[in-house]
C-alpha cells in the first residue's frame, strides 16, 4: 500500500496516474461498518480492473474548529493503526489529507474537482451519511450533481447491529462503560492503545505484581477506570497480561491516572521499549482497600481469572 500524504492546495505530480475507485470517509477507528464501505469498494475496484484508493484526514474535522477550553478529541486509532488497517483490507493507495481551515474553506464544487476528479476516481464510495464542502453542508446525495458525469457514486447503506448504528461514537462509549467484549465486537478486532514504558513508583515490585506503566497516546479513547484482561506487544511477541487504569487510591487520595501491566510469566527490563496494548476483558472496577494485604489477595484472584481467560 502506498501513503499519500496531501496538504491543500496539492500538488498534480503528487497524485498517482492510475484511475481509481475512492473510498470517503474518515474512518476513525476503522470499525465494521467502515470495513463494509472500504469491501466494497474493494469489490468495485476488482470488477473494473483498477485499484483502490482510501482518501481520510490526518486529524479529526473537529480539531480545526474547536475552543480552546472544549474536551479534546479522542480517537480509536492513531494514524499509524488506521494504515495497518486499512493495508489488510486490500487498499493500493491511502490518500492522508491535512484537514486545515483551508482545506475545509473548499465549496463542494471545488472539493469534488479537486479531491474526486483531481485523484482521477472513475467510482467514488461513502458511507450513507457522508458530508463535503464548506461546513460540510453537501450531503452524499448531492454527489451526483457535483459529478457531472465524470465518475460513478455508489452509497453504502447504514450497517446495523443489534438494531443500532455501528459507529465510531457508539464504540467510544462501549469502552468508557468497559463493555469491551462489544466495542471488540464492533470493531471487528481487539481495541488496542499504545505508549512507552516508563518508570513509576514501583509499588506494583513491593506488592508481588511488578508492572509496566506505560506513558499512553493521550489521543486515544482509554477503558473506564478498573483492572483488566489484555496483551501487549513488546519486541514483536504478544504477551497476555493483567492491566490496570486508575488512581492507585489504597496509596493515597489525588493520585494520578495511570495505565500498569503486570505482564504474566514475564521477566524483562522493558524500560523506553514502545509498546501496544491490546483491551480484551473487563475484570472489575477500580476498589479503595483499606491494606496491602487486602489488594494483594485481590491481585491474586484477578490473576486467577487472567490466567482462566487465557486457558
């Protein structure tokens, strides 16, 4: 798969000869339903004879817009995943668009001669709900219009689970409620975040259960407070592990949120090492003990139900 990084205005040598099928969208997360939109443009692309072309944005719309004092935006994927993605399902070039205030200033017109035509579509492909142009007023039923005749548009309808949207925004609140098993569902994988192991305060080595505190994407949508079943990637071997995101209260009030992994069977000094974390089960919700001995015994039955997990 080729990375095509564009910032506007681009420039025409930039831009591979081949004509192409365009997928649209931005994709965060590239979950279920996205995977239907990219499949069939996939299909469209075998069909036709030609390749398969993916056009997202390096950041969220709603970067470019926001305050100051609004909450951040908080993604499912980091570029780096969405590529990987996006490689499996069988794309050939994978346009990453900076999303600038002049990039978003386009009128649909514009934004379909220049980001459509100009990346010589010969089909373009949404999602339903797809929007372009200047304040994304141009609905994907409009697209036609904008065509002129110039490229095919085909719509993919809303995928449904369970009677609902699968969506980015759903997803996001599965993990926050620690539903994992049906964010994963939807996602069509298991939820990953990733960061560099950093030293902490080495309570976890006093306790019996040493840890990786790892330093996270503060980007990234993080699980709800509590202890979990998970993997980590380090050195290119996935590891199954116990993880933890909180306060560590039993310590002490106003302590900071922190991501641990006692990585099971595992004795390494992984110190700087960057590392991915895959979120599989939710074990319980974070509890203030009131001794060590009472957080010890309770480490020792969530690494019963870690290891039963994995058996």
């Amino acid at each position: 798969m080729e990375i095509i990084k564009l910032r506007h205005p681009y420039q025409t040598a930039e831009i591979p000869a081949a004509d192409v099928v365009l997928v649209l969208g931005f994709f965060d997360g590239v979950h279920r339903g996205h995977q239907e939109v990219i499949e069939t443009g996939r299909k469209i692309a075998d069909e036709k004879n030609l390749k398969l072309a993916v056009m997202t944005f390096n950041q969220h719309p709603a970067v470019v817009f926001q305050k100051v004092d609004r909450n951040p935006v908080k993604y499912l994927s980091n570029l780096t995943q969405k590529e990987e993605l996006m490689a499996r399902l069988g794309v050939d070039f994978l346009y990453e668009v900076a999303f600038t205030s002049a990039f978003a200033a386009q009128p649909p017109q514009e934004f379909v001669d220049q980001y459509i035509v100009g990346l010589h579509a010969k089909v373009a492909v949404s999602g339903f709900d797809y929007t372009f142009g200047k304040g994304a007023k141009a609905a994907v039923s409009h697209l036609p219009e904008y065509a002129k005749g110039r490229f095919e548009v085909v719509t993919v309808p809303k995928q449904v689970d369970q009677d609902e949207k699968i969506s980015s925004s759903r997803i996001r609140q599965l993990l926050t409620d620690g539903n994992l098993e049906e964010a994963n569902r939807l996602l069509g994988y298991a939820y990953e975040t990733s960061g560099t192991v950093i030293h902490g305060d080495a309570r976890g080595r006093e306790l019996g259960y040493p840890t990786a505190n790892i330093q996270s994407d503060d980007q990234m949508v993080l699980p709800k407070v509590g202890v979990y079943v998970n993997e980590i990637l380090v050195g290119g071997h996935w590891y199954p592990a116990m993880g933890s995101i909180g306060h560590n209260d039993t310590f002490g009030p106003h302590r900071r949120k922190t991501v641990e992994l006692n990585i099971i069977d595992f004795d390494q000094d992984i110190y700087g090492e960057e590392v991915r974390v895959r979120w599989l089960h939710f074990i319980r919700g974070q509890v203030k003990f009131n001794s060590a001995e009472e957080l010890i015994a309770q480490l020792d039955a969530d690494e019963k139900e870690t290891r039963d997990y994995f058996a």
